[in-house]
C-alpha cells in the first residue's frame, strides 16, 4: 500500500482498491455482475465513481503489484481477499499462488457459464459467417448464369458461365463495384458495333469483362457502318438479278441500234429517190 500511495495518484487507487476488495467479497474475491458477467473497466468506473482512464491505470498497478489477476473468463480475482474474509489456510495460500488455485477460487457455475457461452458465440459467429458465404456464392453464381445468359442471346453464341476463367473475370468487376447491368450495357454497345465486322470474333467474356471493361462502359454508342455478310443464296440471287438486268440492258441497246439504222437506210432511200 506504500508504494501505491507514493505514486502519482496513489491515493485514488487506494480507495479504488478497497471498494473492489468490498464488491468481491459475495463472491469470494471474484468481481462478477450477477454471477455471470466480468466487470469491465467503464463498469468499474460506474461503481467507484471514477473515471475510466484512472481505473484501467489503477487495474494496471494493482496487477503489477501482484494485488489481482485477470482470470481467462475475464473475471478480475482479488489475490488478498482472504485477509478480509479471515479465511487464510495454507491450502488456500497454495492456491493463491498459482493459476489453478485462482481460477478456483471463482465459483464454478460462472466459469462453467461464461465458458459454455463463450463457445456457443463462436459457433453462432461461425454459422452466420458460414451462412453468408453461401448466400455471397448464390448471388455471384446467379449474376454469371444472367450475364452470361445475355451474352449468348444477344451474339448468338454459347458461352459457359461455369468457366473458372469467365467467372473470374465476371467476379473481378463485380468486386471493382460494377453491377449486371452495367454488363448488359457493354454487351449491348460492343454487340451493336462489333457485330457483321471482323471485330465480330472479340465478342466474348475475355475481351467484353477485361480490364477494358470500364472503357466499353463509358464510350459513346457506336453505329456499325458496315453491311452485313449475306448468305451464299442470297448473293447467287443477287447475281442473277443483276445477269438479267444486264441482258436486258444489251437486249435494249441492240434494239436501239437496229432503228438507228433502219431509220438512216430509209432516210438514205428518200434522198436518193429525190
């Protein structure tokens, strides 16, 4: 206690120390709220009427005078308490002297208690976490079904969304913070450009979702100029049409030839004839 009232406001601990020793005697020396639940330093303030900082100082001395112990449920025991209660055997020295005695002196059904929630909070926290991760992997999986989905109906192709490179890529963005709509955009605009091109080839996953992706998203909507490929009948049937039109074209210039000339022989014949 001398040491302690020579420091730097020793006596504010002093009188910290005695009103713990007083709130641990009902448990013999182990400081609980209701037998469950370890005080901690803002309620050890509320109960000795000092502030919070002062307390975890005067938790610290006291622990380093070897005055408490920090137990693992987090109770704080008082060491000397058996000075107070007029209960100091040898047997119970011995147990003040090390761990095990300390942790006995706590009674049991708060250890047993604390322990007991402590494990089924870690394994609620483990559940949720678990839980969540599923929901997470649902929503990803959902996302690269519609994406991909898309893709395919728009270009008319058939992309896997069970790919690990697709669905890498596709997570990569999802994590930068872009949403499936912001892939149908891009789908949608590249389609519209690429589309009858020889870009046509690049409409997919690795090129569309790369690192490009937010370009594509932002650049301005591009019309594709180019015509289309035709079909090998369609373009026979435009051959034909365009044999007959120049049959015709030759059909209509010989006619045309054929009355120039009758019309200069018969001139020719009336001059002559004058």
């Amino acid at each position: 206690m001398k040491i302690m009232e020579s420091m730097k406001d020793g006596y504010l601990y002093g009188n910290i120390l005695l009103k713990l020793y007083l709130r641990s005697l009902k448990n013999d020396g182990c400081l609980m709220l209701n037998e469950r639940i370890p005080y901690n330093a803002e309620m050890l303030a509320t109960i000795t009427g000092h502030q919070v900082g002062t307390v975890k100082q005067a938790l610290t001395v006291f622990k380093d005078l070897g005055l408490i112990e920090v137990l693992d449920n987090g109770a704080i025991y008082m060491l000397d308490i058996q000075n107070f209660i007029g209960n100091g055997s040898s047997d119970g020295d011995s147990k003040r002297a090390n761990r095990r005695g300390i942790t006995d002196k706590c009674p049991t059904n708060v250890r047993q208690m604390s322990t007991r929630d402590r494990d089924i909070d870690r394994v609620r926290e483990r559940d949720i976490d678990k839980d969540r991760n599923k929901d997470r992997d649902k929503d990803r999986d959902r996302d690269t079904e519609n994406i991909i989905s898309f893709l395919n109906s728009t270009t008319g192709s058939k992309y896997k969304a069970s790919t690990d490179k697709t669905r890498r890529l596709i997570a990569a963005r999802i994590a930068e913070g872009f949403t499936v709509d912001d892939f149908q955009t891009v789908i949608t605009k590249k389609a519209k450009e690429w589309q009858g091109t020889d870009m046509a080839q690049y409409l997919r996953p690795e090129t569309l979702f790369g690192t490009k992706f937010e370009g594509y998203l932002n650049q301005p909507e591009v019309k594709n100029n180019r015509r289309s490929p035709v079909s090998r009948a369609e373009q026979e049937r435009q051959e034909g049409i365009e044999a007959v039109n120049r049959l015709i074209a030759e059909y209509e210039e010989e006619e045309r030839q054929n009355e120039q000339i009758g019309h200069n022989e018969s001139h020719s014949t009336f001059t002559a004839g004058i």
